[in-house]
C-alpha cells in the first residue's frame, strides 16, 4: 500500500514572517528571490551569489556572514529563533540535515533542498491576484516545469485584468441587483463572454465597456 501523502496546499500571509535560508549559492538565491517580497528574509552563509548581494543593498534582504561548517549548534540555534519556516539549502547534505535537525527540535517548519521537508515550495504562477502552485514532492521536477509552461500558455495576462474586472462588477452588482444567484449568473456570463476577453488586448477600458453592455442587457431583459 502506497504510503499515504499527507500534504495540504495552503496559501499563507507571510507578513512579518522570518524566513532563514542557509547558503548563499544559487539554491539560495533562488529560494531569496521568491520570499524577499513578502516576508522578513535572512541568508546566512560565508560567501553569497552577486544577486543576493543586490538584495541585500536594496534592502530586500539580510545577509548574515558565518562559516556554517564551523558553527556552534547553540548559534545555529540563535539565529533559527523565532523563525517561521527554515531552509537548508548549502551544498553539504550533512550540514544540511544538521540545521533541518535543530530547527526541528522548535517545530519550525521546513523545506529541505535535498530532501522531502515538512514544507513543499511550489513552482508559482502569479497573475497578479491569481497565484498558482505547482508541485510533484519532488518525484519530478520535469514534470512540474513542464505543466508549468503548459499552464502558462493558457493563464495570460489578461487573467490579472479579469480579476480585477470582476472584483469592480462584483460591488456594482450588490447595488443594482437583489438576488445572488442572478448576479453570479451575469458574471459568469461576462467570464465566458469571448468579446470581453478580447477587449483586454486593447485596454482595460475596452473591457469593461463591454461587460458593463452586458449588464445593461441583462437588466433589460430582466425588467420587462
């Protein structure tokens, strides 16, 4: 019997979050350029990439200079404090574990380079407020990419446009028409309206002309 997965996608607020990653290569870097924005992000290592450099003087990031492989576990410990998610991403998988192993010993949570961590970080997508994660657990990494492009041929731009669109029409909606079911039945037809859709090539304006002209007809129709 296969062992049973137990991983949950979750999308999280990592506002005021602290994040350690450990190494200062391009796992790291990687690792750094996906968290920077959106929480506190610390990169600890003896030497670090020029990019991290660039973060860290953009203010994106901190770096903490230590020869990891030398560290007392009572430092490790210290900087791990405090941290909501940790990751060992140096080229030494003993090191590797040795961090993973401290940083367990808090519940901290943990993604692990080399290995199946408590935390899985996914290929993201992001359309603006549409944010897709892809993973396999690590079984293939040329699967994930490869759905990745796949998915990203089909989810455009425009798809930032639409949210936005619907989010405006929504709050229209709640003041000129009473019943629920009606208004998701206008949206969806806006969602599914090819001529919308296309006005986004021209502008956003364009778009909600048309899905406004919808509306109208709708209510039209209604009222008679």
């Amino acid at each position: 019997m296969a062992e049973k997965n137990n991983f949950l996608p979750l999308i999280l607020d990592l506002s005021g979050r602290k994040i350690v990653i450990f190494g200062g290569g391009s796992v790291g870097e990687r690792k750094a350029e996906l968290f920077c924005g959106c929480a506190d992000t610390i990169v600890v290592s003896l030497d670090f990439s020029e990019r991290l450099k660039e973060l860290e003087a953009s203010g994106q990031i901190c770096l903490s200079r230590l020869d990891l492989a030398a560290a007392e576990d009572s430092k490790l410990r210290e900087i791990i404090s405090g941290a909501f998610l940790v990751i060992p991403a140096t080229s030494s998988s003993e090191l590797n574990r040795k961090i993973a192993d401290i940083a367990g010993e808090s519940d901290i949570l943990i993604n692990q380079v080399d290995t199946l961590g408590n935390v899985v970080i996914p290929s993201v997508i992001k359309r603006g407020d549409l944010v897709i994660g892809i993973s396999t657990l690590g079984h293939s990494p040329a699967v994930s990419k490869y759905t990745r492009k796949q998915i990203e041929s089909v989810i455009t731009p425009a798809y930032s446009d639409m949210i936005r669109l619907q989010d405006e029409l929504r709050s229209y909606l709640k003041q000129h028409v009473t019943e629920q079911k009606q208004r998701k039945t206008i949206l969806w037809k806006i969602l599914e309206s090819e001529a919308v859709w296309n006005g986004f090539s021209e502008s956003y304006e364009k778009a909600a002309e048309r899905a406004y002209a919808i509306i109208s007809g709708y209510l039209e129709n209604f009222d008679r």
